[in-house]
C-alpha cells in the first residue's frame, strides 16, 4: 500500500537522524541486524560517473578526450586534447538500457534527499527515476509515469546539473514508498554530494556500505602533478567534495582509499588536473548490466 503524504513529511523530519542511526550500527550489533535486514536486505547500487567527468576509455578509443569541469572555469585535459569520438561508450548508457528495457518508467517531482535538506546548490525538482511493476503502487502526489523519451530528457538534465547517477536495487525505497515486492522495482537517483543518503558510508557498518560500490573498471588515481594543495579535501559550498571520504592528504599528497565510490568529483575540483578517472575497455557498460539484471525484473 503506498505512503500517504503526511508518511512521507515524518521521513523528512527523521532524515537528519540518519548519519547518528548509521553510528548505531557500529556499535550495536542487533540494531545492526535490524536494520540491514528492514532496510538493505538484497541491495546491490552501482556509483557511477557523470558523463561529463574525464574518462579515459582506452580500449574504446586509444585516445583522451577534455570536458569541461563543472567546478569553476577550469578544463581538465589528459595528454592531447581531441573531439570526443561518436563511438565513445559513456557511463549513462546503463542506465538508458534499463529505461529502454523497462514497462513501466516513473518520475519523482522531487528528490526526497534534497528537499529533506532543502538543498541550496542542486536541483530538488530532479527527483528519481523508478522502474519496474512496483512504481504503479507509488502515490501519484509523488510523481508520474513517464514515456521512455522523457526519462532520458530527465536524466539528461541531472547530468548537465552535475549530479550523479546511482543504480540498483536499493529496498529503501520500497520501504518509504509502501511498494513492493523488491524484485519490482529498479532505483535510479540523481546524487549531490551535500544531500544524498549514502553520505552516511563513513559511519554505517562496512557490511552495510560494501552494498553500495564503483562502476566495474573504473578507476581513480593521483598523478604526478598533485601538490597537495588540498582542494579535494576541502569543503566546497559547505559540503565535503568526497561523501564517501576516501581521499586524504598523506605527507603532502592526495591518497585515495579503497573506499573510492568512483564519483570523480574529486576530478572536476582539482586545479591542478592531477587526478584522472579512467574506465578498464568497453566491456563495463555489458558487466554492470549483468550484474543488475537478475535483480529485478522490468518487464
């Protein structure tokens, strides 16, 4: 049965407890149990970069491409800057397949992260996109079923706005809407580093946030060039640039954790184009779709 409004207006109010819940299950093991099995039982959410971020997909292209940087009026280039190739296979093509693929599409008017936290830096109004039987359970006060061409123009326009795509089945979701079964419903949200629920990576339980992981092949290095200026871990317009906070200054230098997401935000901040995100080849984009397929069914 899905959540009236006045059900969704509490899950607003509590959505600033979530970092202190998250430090709960850390420490209380039960608590832990309770809520990875209400919350989290099956999930599976890739990260992916925004299109806009530098990649530098060797095997596609043999070459590198520049983009602008989202962060200032900076240019983030690798070796020789050339025109991106047409053929040049892009993160977002994931999430395209499974919009082509699905019978059932549906927009959120709003993202509930955001306007919990009534974000000032991204768009509240570039809520998620739902796919899957379930979403003809949500209230229709949240949002609307939606064609294909205009699910693509939505996510189009959160990329553009520099927010990042997350993919999967993500039970959360079916919790806070009151839809069902988990098997049905396929998340996309559009994330800002200031707002998103998983900000909480740092604090839940490993065993929890290791549901939450990088697109397949890509990777996330300091070169050379960093001089540990430190603008990658500074807060930027009041929020970390890193939410999963897996990149620190050690002896003057930017380091990278394993806890990367591969968000390649710490890319388009760096002035000093030190960092590069790189994506292993073409075959991400068959490996991420084999990987979610099982999970829920869409047709």
């Amino acid at each position: 049965m899905s959540r009236p409004l006045w059900f969704v207006e509490i899950i607003k109010k509590a959505f600033p407890t979530r970092f202190a819940l998250s430090k709960l299950t850390r420490k209380v093991p039960l608590f832990r149990k309770f809520i990875d099995h209400y919350l989290f039982r099956g999930d599976d959410i890739i990260y992916m970069p925004n299109d806009n971020v530098v990649i530098d997909n060797v095997a596609a292209n043999s070459v590198s491409h520049t983009v602008p940087n989202n962060v200032g009026s900076n240019i983030v280039e690798i070796n020789q800057p050339i025109v991106q190739p047409e053929e040049t296979v892009l993160p977002s093509q994931i999430v395209e397949h499974f919009i082509e693929e699905a019978k059932y599409v549906w927009l959120m008017d709003k993202c509930l992260c955001r306007d919990a936290a009534q974000c000032k830096d991204y768009p509240i109004d570039l809520g998620c996109i739902f796919m899957g039987e379930a979403v003809l359970e949500i209230n229709p006060k949240l949002g609307h079923l939606a064609t294909k061409e205009e699910a693509i123009e939505h996510l189009h326009r959160a990329r553009d706005a520099g927010l990042v795509n997350m993919i999967g089945r993500n039970r959360i979701d079916t919790v806070w809407m009151g839809v069902g079964p988990g098997d049905k419903l396929l998340t996309i949200c559009h994330c800002c580093p200031c707002c998103c629920l998983w900000r909480v990576l740092p604090e839940i339980h490993p065993e929890i946030a290791s549901r939450v992981t990088k697109m397949p092949g890509v990777t996330v290095t300091v070169t050379d060039r960093c001089v540990g200026c430190g603008a990658c871990t500074r807060p930027v317009d009041g929020h970390d640039v890193c939410f999963a906070d897996a990149i620190r200054l050690v002896d003057g230098r930017a380091v990278i954790s394993d806890a990367c997401r591969g968000c390649g935000r710490c890319v388009e901040v760096c002035p000093h184009n030190a960092i590069e995100l790189h994506i292993d080849g073409t075959g991400f984009v068959e490996e991420s779709i084999a990987r979610l397929e099982p999970l829920v069914d869409l047709k």
